[in-house]
C-alpha cells in the first residue's frame, strides 16, 4: 500500500472561474501542511489531502483531507465534505 500526499492551489481566471493550479505532490503530511498555509497566502483557494491505495489492483481510498483554506469550486468542496 501507498499513500499520496497532494497539496491542490486554486486561482480565478479573468472570468470569476476557478482554474486548478499545478497539484504538488508532498512528501509527508507534515510537509503538505506547511505547502499548503504557504500557498493559502497568495491563492483564492487551497486543499491538502492524502490518498492510500494499492498501485498493483488500482484500488484506493477516499481521500482524507488535511488541510482546507478560502474558496473551492463546488465540486471539490462537496466531494471532500461527504
């Protein structure tokens, strides 16, 4: 089993839409938590999460989140709220 530690940045394009920045991939949470309170200083948005699954059978779980600051598209904040 592996786990993923993901750091997702938003921005608003000229429009008021929300565009997804490059995702980072942390090494740990720890260091997902410090890239993501960096990040929520200068982004309209931003997410932290984690994701273990198994890389053999493709079968992983729901993500957990580890971090969540200003706006998220609706998509992501309903999913990470249920």
């Amino acid at each position: 089993m592996i786990t993923y530690f993901v750091v997702q940045s938003f921005t608003l394009g000229s429009k008021g839409a929300f565009l997804a920045d490059i995702p980072l991939q942390a090494t740990g949470p720890d260091h997902a938590l410090r890239l993501a309170e960096r990040l929520a200083a200068t982004k309209v948005g931003v997410i932290a999460f984690s994701r273990s699954g198994d890389l053999a059978t493709g079968e992983f779980e729901d993500a957990t989140v580890l971090f969540m600051s200003g706006d998220l598209p609706s998509d992501v904040a309903e999913a990470m709220a249920a």
